[in-house]
C-alpha cells in the first residue's frame, strides 16, 4: 500500500513538471482582468490581458543581434505582478495619446546562453550564471508609439549595443531626450526602473530575487 501511495506521488510529481515545463500561449476569447489574479508570481501572456500594446517581439525574427530565429513565435510573457505594473504604465501613456510597444519580454534561460554566447559583455547581455532579469519575467523591452502607430524618435535602434543607447549620454537631438525621458518618467512612477546602458529596458523593482525560469512557450 505504501509503495502504491509512493509510486501515485511520482507519477503525479513528474505529470506536474512536465505540464508546466510549456507556457499556455493560446489566447483568450475575452481579455481577462489582471486584477483576479491571485497568484502575483505566475506566468501569464499580456495578450490575454489587454488590447492596447504594440508588439514587435525581435527573437521570433532574424531582425535581431543573433541574426536568428531564436523564438517559435513571439509572444509576451510575465510574472502577474510585471503585468499589472505594464497596465497601468500603459494607462498613463494612453491618456496622453501614446502607447508602449513590446520588443522583448520573459525570455527562457536557455536563449540567455545563446545571447552570451555572441555578446559576452556584461553591459549589454546578463551572463547565464546570474541571469537576466528577463529570465525572471519581471523585465520588459519596449519603445512607444503614437496613435498612428508610429514609433517614437529614441536615437538608437533596439539592442544598439553603444554609448548612444544610455541614458546618461546627452549628445542627442533635444526632442530624443524628452522621448526617452517621458518614457522613463512613467515606468518609474509604475514601479520599474531603468537600465543605464540600455534606453528600452525596464526591471520590474525587486524582481531580481524572483526565480530564473526556463519554460518555453507552444505556439497555436
Ligand atoms: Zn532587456
């Protein structure tokens, strides 16, 4: 009897893990409400939470600094809490005409490797030994948009690996600075903070001692 209680523990242990080794990305009929989300720590898609983002997810391209594929499909991923801090940043831009558009979100462990791999330098790619906080689903890359669609002017393309990318460096047309300082002002006020060598990359505050994860996600 007690190695049958045993063996039924096991088979439902390894059940579990293998079911959430991949990331339900089927989307939603309704947007559902963040807000009824008790579990803060869970992975959730963005795109079941709202209709109001731009994406532009760059891994599920080549358009990127591997020059490959490296996502199935592009899809946004993160922890609850990262969720309910992108809505109400992306609420305050709404109000004032603009919106956020995603290039990158949670992003497995086992890409973070590959990244290391053709950029091994620490300002610009987190080592897989520490991980990224993109690991850890409470990091976002994004820009904004008008209600055009229309990106903002932000002096650099996404992962510009160079000085001209940080926010301390000023030699920049006057109206590049007030993009990125408006984008900034606003994550900040949302409980995020910046990246100093990198305008598009926001942590989610204390996400840094949230779990490095490496589930995949399937795609429809
Ligand atoms: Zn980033």
């Amino acid at each position: 009897m007690k190695f049958k209680v045993i063996f039924m523990l096991l088979i439902s242990g390894l059940f579990f893990s293998c079911k959430s080794a991949y990331l339900d990305s089927k989307k939603s009929p309704v947007i559902l409400d963040i807000s009824k989300e008790t579990d803060e720590n869970a992975f959730v898609n963005l795109k079941n939470y709202s209709n109001d983002f731009g994406f532009d997810m760059k891994y599920a391209t080549e358009d990127n600094f591997l020059k490959e594929q490296v996502y199935p499909c592009g899809e946004c991923f993160l922890r609850v809490k990262t969720i309910k801090s992108l809505l109400n940043a992306n609420a305050a831009f709404l109000k004032k005409g603009y919106r956020l558009k995603l290039f990158d979100c949670y992003r497995p462990k086992e890409i973070q490797k590959k990244m290391w791999q053709i950029v091994p330098n620490p300002t610009y790619v987190a080592n897989p030994k520490k991980g990224s906080i993109h690991n850890r689903g409470g990091a976002v890359d994004l820009t904004l948009v008008d209600s055009t669609g229309q990106e903002l002017e932000m002096g650099t393309t996404f992962d510009f690996f160079g000085r001209e990318a940080s926010h301390d460096y000023q030699n920049l047309p006057e109206k590049v600075l007030q993009n990125r300082q408006f984008l900034k002002e606003i994550m900040l006020e949302n409980n995020f903070k910046s990246f100093d060598s990198e305008w598009w990359h926001y942590n989610l505050n204390d996400s840094e001692k949230d779990k490095i994860s490496n589930q995949r996600w399937k795609c429809d």
